[in-house]
C-alpha cells in the first residue's frame, strides 16, 4: 500500500512539473498586441503557447488576415526545425451553398510553411465549429523569425471568422 501511495505522489508530482510549462510560457504572452519571443540554441526542445478569444473576420479573398493579434518571433543560435500547430473555432457567414470553405497558411518570415491542409470545410453556414491543423519548417539559420498563421475565406462571396484559437509552437534540431 506504500508503495502505491508513493507512486502516486511521484506521478502527482511529475503532472505538476511537466504542465505547469504552458501556463508559465501563456502567461508570458500577455498584453495587447505583445510581441511573443521565444529563444533556443542546440538541442532545444521546448514550446511557445499563444491563445486568443477575441473573434476575427475577414471577407476578402485577396487579402491573407493574420489569426492572431501579436507577432510570434522566434530566435536561435544553430539551425532548427519548428512545428506550428493551431486550433480554434471558424465559421462562415455565406448566403450561398456548400461547401462553406476557410483558407489556412502559416508563414515563416513571409515564406509558406509545409504541411497544413489547403483550405477548411465548415459543416453548415452561420456557426462556428472546431478546425486543427499543423504546419513545419526545418532548416531555420540561426536568427530571429517571425511565425504568422493567417486565414482568408476561398469564396469571393463569403465571410469568414475565427475566435477563441490557440497556436504552439515547438523545436527540434
């Protein structure tokens, strides 16, 4: 029986420890129109967090908005690879017929990242519903760079919104 209850305490305490991280980088994240920072060298295998509730719209299919309010700059002293993976509710407000499509991309100092999927189809018009994607770039230099995701609606008729979403960020070398 004691060693159960000692198990559990270390498994408590592990849980405690391994997510007490993301607060702690969420919370660094604060303030209006921040800039995130996020510095890694070597080995590096940590993550950024940015979360956002405030709902954004764009209805121009020219005209790529950015998801989030703040920068996300990254920086680092080798060269490294970054997963970006981003999650949050969309909906599209169209008076048309299906299917009611959302554009993603992510970008990299301007430059599109890999992996993402082309665009979002929204079961129905009018409410919002969960999308979730990831995005990678390998071979970051050694540097500072700048991460946006980025949405515009793929029907030069629609509207399109984002709200309460969620960006993390994590290395590899």
């Amino acid at each position: 029986m004691k060693k159960r209850l000692m198990v559990m305490a270390i498994l408590m305490v592990s849980f405690v420890i391994l997510t007490s991280y993301p607060a702690s980088a969420q919370e660094a994240v604060t303030g209006h129109n921040a800039s995130v920072l996020a510095t890694g060298s070597g080995g590096l295998r940590s993550a950024v967090f940015l979360s956002e509730t405030a709902s954004l719209s764009n209805g121009n299919t020219g005209d790529w908005k950015n998801a989030f309010n703040r920068d996300v700059t990254l920086g680092g002293t080798s060269s490294q690879c970054i997963e970006m993976r981003y999650s949050g509710e969309v909906k599209d407000e169209t008076p048309s017929l299906p299917p009611y499509r959302i554009q993603f991309r992510a970008t990299v100092d301007g430059t599109v990242a890999k992996g993402g999927a082309p665009f979002f189809d929204a079961p129905v018009p009018y409410v919002y519903t969960t999308a979730a994607m990831n995005w990678w770039v390998c071979g970051l230099t050694a540097g500072t760079h700048t991460v946006k995701i980025q949405f515009r609606p793929y029907y030069a008729a629609d509207t399109v919104y984002v709200r309460n979403r969620t960006l993390i960020i994590e290395y590899a070398q």
